[in-house]
C-alpha cells in the first residue's frame, strides 16, 4: 500500500471502506441467506452503513461539532443538516425493524417456519389452490396449516 | 457454492466496484455545504438553540419530524396489533436473581433521570427528544425484565402517547394559528445557553421524547410477551 | 484521532463479518451490538455527537434487546438456522 499523502485522504479510505464495507455485507447477508432473522440483521447493517456513509459526507476537515459553546465563536462546523437527517433515519430504521421481528414472530406462529424459500413455496401452493383459478392439471391437495 | 450464494457474491462485488468509484468523486470534506454554512450562520439567532441540529431538526425540517412520528406510530400499532394474539404459554415469568431484581431497581431512577435530562437539554447539549426517549424506554423495560409479576400499564403508556403526540401537532398548529407556517417555532428565542430559550422547540422535543419513549416501551412488552396476559 | 478511527473500523467490519457467519443467533446479534457501538464511535470521530448519542441508545439498546426478545419467543425450533 503507499503512503497515503495526508491524514485526511487515510481518514476517508477508512470510513468510506468502512461505510461501503457494512452495506455490501448487509446486502450480502440479506441476499444469500434464507433465515428471516439473520435477513432483517443484514438489514440492520444495511442502514448503518448508508447511515455512516451521509455522515461522512458532510464532514469538514478541521471543523467542530455543530454546538454553539458560548465564547468560543467563529470555528468552521460540520455539516448540521446530514446529521439531523440520519438522527431521523436511525429511528426509523429501528421501527421498521420493531415491525419486520413482529412479523417474524407472526409468521412462525402461523407457519412453523423460517425459511424464506420454504415460505415461498407454501405460499405459492396456497396461492394455487384457490378454486377461481382454471387449471389443466389435476387439483393439487395441499394440506393447509390450522392455524 | 450454491448458485444462489454465488449471485449474491458478483452482485456484491460489482456493487462494490460501483461504490468505489462513487468514493474518487466525493473526497472527504469537499462536498459544498451551502445550505449548511447558511443554516450555522443564522440558526443561533434565528432560533436561539445551541445545538444547530436540534433547530435543524424541529425548525428548519420539522415536517420531516412530523412524518417520523407518524412512521414510529405506525410501526408500533402495526406491531401491536400482529402481536395481539394469544400470548406464549410457556413459562417466560421465571425469577430472577437477587442481582438482577435489585440492580433493576436501582437503574430505574437513575435511568429515568438521565433520559429526562437529555431531553430537556437537547437544544443546549447534544440529545433530544428520540435519544431520551430511548432511554426512558429502557428505564421501564428493565424493571419488568427482572420483575415479570408487576404488570405494565399499557393503557397508560398508549394515553401518554397519543397525548404527546397530539401536543405535538397542536404546538405546530399554534403557530398557525398566530399567522406564521405550521410547527414555526414560537415564544421567541431567549438567550442562547438557558435553559428557557429556543421558544417552544424544548416543548416540542419534550412531546417527542414521551412519545418515543411510550411507543418504544409498549413495543418491547408487547414483543416480550409480558404485561397483563390476553 | 486517526487510530481511534482505524480501530474502531476494524472492529465494526469484523463484528459484521461475524454477524453473516456465526451460526448461533446469539452470538450474531451480540456482534451486531458490538457493530452498534463501534459506529457510533465512528460518529464521534466524525464531530456528530448527536447521531452518536442515538446510534447508541437506539441501534445497541433498543434494537438488541428486539432482536433478544424474538428469539426467546422463537424458541429453540426457530432459532435453527438449516443450509
């Protein structure tokens, strides 16, 4: 690796890579696993990346937080609108997550089951047992789960 | 490698790439700032807070505020109501430790005092209204965790709620009222650093903070399985 | 103020790889806290000490104990991860 010229340029690989890296293992995790809840933990890294990423871009070099301490007047301040925005998107992606486990709960009380492609599949036979539907092939028996 | 794993692996890399290349245009601390640089100039006067992401967050984008209620709202209600059947019939109540049982109660004040604290010192200090309404949430689920006999009052928890939330609108609704636009902040600004100044936003952050911190606490009893059964 | 970036970053990208691998819910989502945490140093070091107050209070407290609470009511049978 050669030597990175200033302090700032090693400080914006790190947190960009850092950033970058959350959001492609989020993605990653939500992509290729099956367990719902190992899907909404992609999920969750998922959004502290984007999150660190927007706030990373209205960092100044040089610069202090953006509080008004009386007597110490006229120092260049980062970014305040970025960082109002992502106090937003935390708390909402912590509600979204409230409601995506509840869902999840649900779905194993009716279903039994995690697993997504399991899901699809009884979701799709469910989807084709309904009696509107005209088919060639003989009805398919489905064993529907009492719930 | 299942195919499937292998997709997501090239999906992951060629985004990677992409996002690399999105990292050569946007160096650190060269994206301009204008209406940043405008909003630190005027936001001490303007508003009179000390904290200039507190005015960004309640006066110069309080709508976005609003819909973030709004969203917290409706998650928890939606989360409550697919959580509203029969509750687990396993025996979650079992005691806990002397440890955990004193350590809880000893936490609940001092919890409930540093939540009240951050709140009402969220235009002068950083804080607000979500963050201490997170820990006002954990100071009433801690107790309930180590001592699952009291009962968590979840129709005084829905009241405090809505009424906060309601206070929120009719701040915002107030200074309709008065000829301005909706949630302009209102009653001056005071002197920058007290803890009465800034007008009505420490109102504002205190209906936020109790309306976080309702919700969120009704939320994890409800996930938790706990509180008065049926 | 570099090194504190440089360690905390290591530390959240190897909690995040060990959120995807672990096998043991568990343990997944005390590496997903640990990610929560070195974020919100990560927001220090970036002069945001409001969005490091809430990525701490709520991604590490509120959004642990959801995460503990849905396996516990998942019970063993849920939190069986087959591939």
């Amino acid at each position: 690796m050669q030597a990175l010229a200033t302090d700032l340029e090693l400080l914006q690989t790190v947190l960009y890579s850092g950033a970058f890296g959350l959001v492609l293992l989020g993605l990653y995790a939500m992509a290729s696993h099956r367990h719902l809840v190992r899907i909404l933990l992609g999920l969750t890294l998922l959004e502290g990346g984007a999150n660190l990423f927007l706030v990373a871009v209205g960092f100044r070099a040089d610069a202090v937080a953006p509080i008004v301490t009386p007597g110490a007047q006229a120092l260049p301040m980062v970014d305040p609108v970025p960082q109002a925005l992502i106090l937003t998107a935390i708390v909402i992606g912590v509600g979204v997550l409230a409601l995506g486990l509840a869902l999840t709960v649900r779905v194993f009380e009716v279903h039994g089951t995690l697993d997504v492609r399991a899901l699809a599949q009884r979701l799709t036979q469910a989807g084709e047992a309904t009696p509107e539907e005209p088919s060639p092939a003989p009805p398919v028996s489905v064993t529907r789960d009492a719930s | 490698m299942s195919s499937r794993t292998f997709a997501s692996l090239v999906f992951t890399l060629g985004l990677g790439l992409i996002l690399a290349s999105v990292m050569q245009g946007l160096p650190l601390g060269g994206a301009p700032m204008q209406v940043g640089q405008a909003i630190v100039a005027q936001a001490p006067e303007a508003v009179g807070t000390a904290n200039i992401v507190t005015s960004v967050v309640l006066a110069y984008r309080g709508l976005d505020t609003l819909g973030e209620l709004t969203i917290l709202f409706a998650a928890a209600t939606a989360g409550g109501l697919v959580l509203s059947g029969r509750r687990p019939s396993h025996a979650t109540q079992s005691q806990a430790g002397f440890i955990l049982r004193t350590g809880a109660g000893l936490l609940f004040p001092f919890l409930l005092a540093l939540g009240a604290y951050i709140i009402l010192h969220g235009h002068l200090t950083p804080g607000g209204g979500f963050q201490g309404g997170a820990i006002i949430a954990a100071a009433f689920f801690v107790p309930l965790l180590s001592r699952p006999e009291s009962p968590f009052n979840e129709a005084v928890a829905s009241v405090i709620e809505g009424a906060a939330g309601a206070m929120f609108i009719v701040i915002g609704l107030l200074s309709l009222t008065n000829g301005g636009s909706f949630l302009e902040p209102l009653l001056g600004t005071g002197e920058l650093g007290e803890l009465f100044s800034a007008g009505s936003l420490p109102l504002l952050y205190v209906a936020v903070g109790l309306k976080v911190g309702a919700e969120l606490a009704g939320l994890l009893v409800h996930l938790g399985g706990l509180g008065e059964a049926g | 103020m570099i090194w504190i970036a440089l360690i905390s970053a290591a530390v959240m990208l190897g909690a995040a790889i060990a959120v995807i691998t672990l096998r043991d819910f568990y343990s997944a989502l005390a590496a997903s806290t640990v990610v929560s945490l070195a974020l919100s140093v990560l927001f220090v070091v970036l002069r945001a000490p409001d969005v490091a107050l809430a990525e701490a209070a709520v991604g590490a407290g509120v959004s642990g104990v959801l995460f503990a609470l849905t396996l516990r009511r998942l019970g063993a049978k849920g939190a069986a991860e087959d591939e």
